[in-house]
C-alpha cells in the first residue's frame, strides 16, 4: 500500500496469485484493503486473505499492549521516570492502548509523536495518556487525505456526490447502520453504496457483497474527527456536523412519511400484547432507525427553522401517532416524550413548543397502555385522551376507535380526608356513611363519609402496618388484616374488639372479606395460603387451603358462599370450594403479571 502506481500493484499481485505454489513455502503479503489488491485476491481459488479486524478484539488489544510495552521501554525519559517509581507498567500505556481501538497505525503514530528528539517526550507522554486527551496527529491525518484523495480521484460529479452522501451518513449516525439502511436512506441501492466506499476499506469497515443487512462502521473515532475538522475545510470530503444532521434528519422524515401508517405494527389482536402476539412483530431496519434517531439529529441542528416546519407537519396528522404504534414494537416508547420534551426546550414560547409538550405529556401518561400492546394506543390512550378538556386535533380526527364520555357533573372533587399516617387501604361502610382505613401505623380509623371527621377513636392492637379492611355484610363489624399476621374483628360502634385475634398466618395478612351472610371470613397471605375463619368464634373452619405459589393478594365469596376466589403473585385464579376448601376447578391462567383484584358474580 506505499506502491504510488496502483495499476503496477494491481499487474504484480494478479501475477503471483497466477502462480501454482510448487515450494512449501508461504509468504505472507500485509497491505491496507486497497481495492487492487482486493478485487485480485477474490478472483484467486488458491491464495486466501484476513482481515484483522475480524481478529478477536481482546487479541488485538493485547497484541497493541504488547508493542506499546516494548516500545515505550526504548525512551529513555519515559521508561527511567517510572521504572525509578517502580511503576512500570504505568496507567498511560493502557489509555494510549484504548485510544488506538483495534489499530495498530493509531498506536505506531502516537508512539512517533511522542519519541520524537525535537519534543519532551515524558510530556507528551503523559498528556497523550490522560483518558480526556483530545488526540490530533498529523500522522494519521496525512494517511486519512491519502486514502481521500485516491477515494475521489477521476470521479463524474454524480459518483463524489454519492461518496460524500455516504460520508456525511457515517458521520451523523446514532448508530451503525446497514448496507440497506444506507441505500433506504440514500433513495439509491445498495451496489451504489458498495461502489461508494470500495475505495474506502482502509478506514471503514464495509460488509462484503451481499451483506446487505451488515452494519458499515468505522475503525476509528479519529476519522470522524479529521473529516469534520477546519483543516478539512476546504477539501472534497469536508463534512459540516450542523448541516449534515440536518440532512439526515430530513432523511429520516422522508423514510417515516412513506412508510409509517395505520397498523404499521402488525399486531393482530388487541386481545394480547405485543410479546404475545401470532406473530413476531418487527420493524424495517430503515424505519426502526428513522423512528428512533431523527429527534436526536434535529437537536444536533440546535432546532433551524425548516426543521420546526418538517416537525410541525409532522406532529399535527395522525402520523405521529403512526410513528408511537411503531415505537410501541421497538419498544422505545419513552423515546417520544424524552426527545419531544427536550425539543420544545429549544423552542421558547411557540405553539411548536406547547404542541409537543402536549404530546409529551400524552406519551408519559399513558406509556403503559402503549408499551405493553400497539394497539391500545388506539383503543385505551386515544380515547381517554380525547375525552380530557383540551385534546390535540388530532385524536379528534381518528375515528373508529371507542369514545369515552365523562360526566361533567360529578367531576369535582367531594372530599378530602388529610391523615398523619399513610393509608394502605380503604373500605365503605354497606349503607355508605361511614368509611373504614387501615393506617401504617397499625391501626384503623373510622370516618364519616358526609364530614371526613373521625367517627371514632383510632382502633389500637396491631403491631404491623394494615393492609386490608372489610364490613360484615349488616355494617355491625370491621374485620382487618395486618403485617403482624392476625385478623381482627372489631365492634364498628364502638371500635373495640369483638373477639381475640385470629392467629396461623405464617406471614402479612394481604386480604379479608366476609361471606355474603356474614358468618365467615376469608383471609389471604403472603405465606401462600386461603383461611377460612367463623366470624362469631374467630376461629379456623378448615385447614389452610394451599395451591398458589406465591403470595395470596386477593380473595372474594361467591354470594351464594359456596366458594372462593383467589387471585396470586403467581398470576392465577383459583376457585375452590367453601365446604371443604377443595380446588372446584383447575387454576386459571393467561395473566402475565401478579392478579391483584378478584370478585365474582351471582
């Protein structure tokens, strides 16, 4: 690769590999993958190539430490200062190793600079070896022009355009992108992008032909930074970061208005989430990109006003909600309020700005709903959205999707009970004056539902925080569950017990419930199991009822008290019979996370 003739390269190299080895013997010839020598070794059946940058990294870094080892050792200011400190190797060879990546010219250039006899080599040894050092050096500077310049070189005008479009992508790129992706983005395909980089393998890591989905990358941060330099000004090549965002930003919107639309998720049922759904849902690579870059190029640009426009006519139709159903699939959902949020901070006092704060705060808001299931975007998020005071014109526009109709009447809020203690449940009374809370604190108050003041002293006995509260059907009783692992029923008159408390909980009491007649009361535990209780003696009617695998969060009487239900950590329903706490079925499943809330009907 120092060859100046590359046609001269090109004749020597296809020469040899024409010849039949008839020596054991091998030779070995290193270059950079300059496309002479390329294009010869992919016509050769006998002679094979490697590129070392397919070579296992860790390999690589080891190789490069090696070297910086040995060759530091021969700069006498460098190795006696630390070899005097009996610190050798020291942290500097590591950072300069880091530095280089996968490189060996980045290591042997810094190595030069540093040797250097017209320079104070310790210095610039320990500068080069800060992890913050800015490293420029004209070393590798030249080497990049060389490979520029022979890029460029005889070129039509229309060929260095798609070279420099493909220049200005690498550099402006939130991440490796692929041979496809270049040419979706690009509007061209992908044998023009092949073409475009051939002659630049030495610097960028290209996917061979016919590996359109492999990612193109560069081999090192400093290749971005000679492009985009002053020095580079007024070169061929010269990349201007704000104006090259701004491109690609453009791109991106022109990907996402063809192909963003109306179920671009692929999701088939409403009735599952995402991750259960027939079939797998994907994006294409250019839009997935698209969808989840063009925000961050657009802040790149500091917001310009033909962006503003672009963004503007963006937000207002239902596309934008087109580019939600999509980021529900990558899910990337917090994407959208993260990247509009941070936009309208640059946009001060704009209808811009208040518009994307809106959906902002839609996409924050209801991110549950849209992460877990696309399609619910358009049947939980849009309607309960549009139903708010002031919703965006676009939701209003979306038809076919539930309308959901608050009554305006009983909106205000009635009451507001202030507590000292944090209320961890909290239950009405039957005829609905009264209302029962169980406190952190352990204890349960009881309040009147018409003036929220206190309708008794609090109910003192438990040692753990109360995490459920219920009435006995004739409202004459409180029954309550706590962390220290007891039911108590207490006289909801005068808020003193009415029987001893209700031990055999291994752990928290979760939840209580009394039967439809109230002689009986259920409870569930952290400890796994159902309890049934007669509420006139307080003690156990059955043996503890065991089938759930985790933690008991919910239970409810059938109003024929015939059975119960539970609902677990476990993700189930079980349903089992009152009589002799007996399973009346198998356990129901399809919830993916803990059943919280159960009942049944009559």
């Amino acid at each position: 690769d120092e060859c100046e003739d590359k046609d001269a390269v090109r004749l020597f190299v296809a020469a040899i590999l024409l010849q039949k080895p008839t020596i054991p013997l091998k030779f070995f010839l290193t270059s950079r993958p300059e496309i002479s020598l390329r294009e010869s070794f992919e016509a050769s059946t006998r002679h094979g190539w490697l590129h070392l940058h397919e070579i296992e990294a860790s390999i690589v870094k080891a190789d490069i430490l090696l070297y910086l080892n040995d060759r530091f050792r021969c700069i006498p200011k460098v190795y006696q200062h630390y070899q005097a400190k009996s610190n050798w190797p020291p942290p500097e060879i590591q950072v300069i190793a880091d530095v280089s990546g996968a490189l060996f010219i980045i290591a042997a250039t810094m190595v030069a600079y540093i040797a250097t006899y017209s320079g104070n080599s310790l210095k610039r040894f320990q500068e080069l070896g800060k992890p913050s050092a800015n490293v420029q050096l004209s070393g590798i500077e030249t080497l990049y022009s060389t490979i520029l310049l022979e890029a460029f070189k005889d070129l039509e005008q229309e060929e260095a355009d798609v070279i420099h479009s493909c220049l200005l992508l690498l550099v402006t790129a939130q991440r490796p992108v692929s041979v496809k992706d270049y040419a979706k983005l690009l509007g061209t395909d992908t044998s023009a992008i092949q073409a475009a980089f051939k002659s630049l393998h030495s610097v960028v890591q290209v996917p061979d032909e016919g590996s359109d989905d492999a990612l193109i990358s560069i081999f090192h941060a400093s290749f971005v930074d000679y492009l985009t330099s002053e020095k580079c000004h007024s070169k061929q090549w010269a990349i201007n970061k704000t104006a090259a965002h701004s491109t690609t930003a453009e791109m991106c919107f022109t990907v996402m208005d063809t192909m963003l639309c109306f179920g671009i998720s692929g999701a088939k049922t409403s009735y599952q989430s995402n991750d259960n759904q027939p079939e797998p849902l994907e994006l294409a690579s250019e839009l997935a990109y698209a969808c989840t870059a063009w925000g961050d190029h657009v802040l790149y640009t500091g917001v310009t006003e033909p962006l503003q426009q672009k963004i503007w006519d963006f937000v207002k139709t239902e596309k934008f909600l087109h580019w939600l159903e999509a980021l529900s699939v990558l899910k990337n959902v917090k994407y959208a309020h993260n990247i509009l949020w941070q936009i309208s901070k640059k946009l001060i006092s704009t209808n811009l700005a208040s518009l994307l704060n809106n959906i902002g705060d839609f996409v924050h808001n209801f991110y549950p709903a849209i992460s877990h299931s696309a399609p619910h975007l358009y049947l939980s998020a849009v309607p309960f959205y549009a139903a708010t005071k002031q919703p965006i014109q676009a939701f209003l526009e979306f038809h076919s999707v539930p309308i959901i109709h608050h009554n305006l009447a009983h909106r205000q809020e009635i009451l507001r009970i202030p507590t000292q203690q944090h209320s961890e449940c909290v239950v009405f009374s039957p005829d609905g004056k009264y209302m029962a809370s169980g406190l952190e604190n352990g204890n349960i108050q009881l309040w009147n539902a018409q003036t929220g003041q206190p309708a008794l002293e609090p109910m003192e006995g438990h040692y753990g925080s109360v995490r459920t509260v219920a009435f006995s059907p004739d409202g004459k009783y409180i029954a309550s569950g706590s962390d220290d692992k007891t039911i108590r029923l207490w006289d909801a008159h005068t808020g003193q017990p009415a029987l001893e408390p209700m031990k055999g909980h291994a752990e928290q009491v979760t939840s209580v419930v009394f039967s439809f007649d109230g002689k009986y009361i259920v409870s569930g535990s952290n400890d796994k199991t159902i309890r049934l209780w007669n509420a006139q003696t307080g003690q156990p009617e059955l043996k503890p009822i065991e089938g759930h695998t985790s933690s008991v969060r919910s239970v409810a009487f059938s109003p024929s008290g015939k059975y119960i239900v539970s609902g677990s950590q476990d993700k189930t329903i079980r349903l089992w019979d009152a009589q002799t706490g007996q399973p009346a079925l198998k356990p129901m499943k399809g919830h993916t996370y803990s059943v919280r809330s159960v009942g049944l009907l009559s």
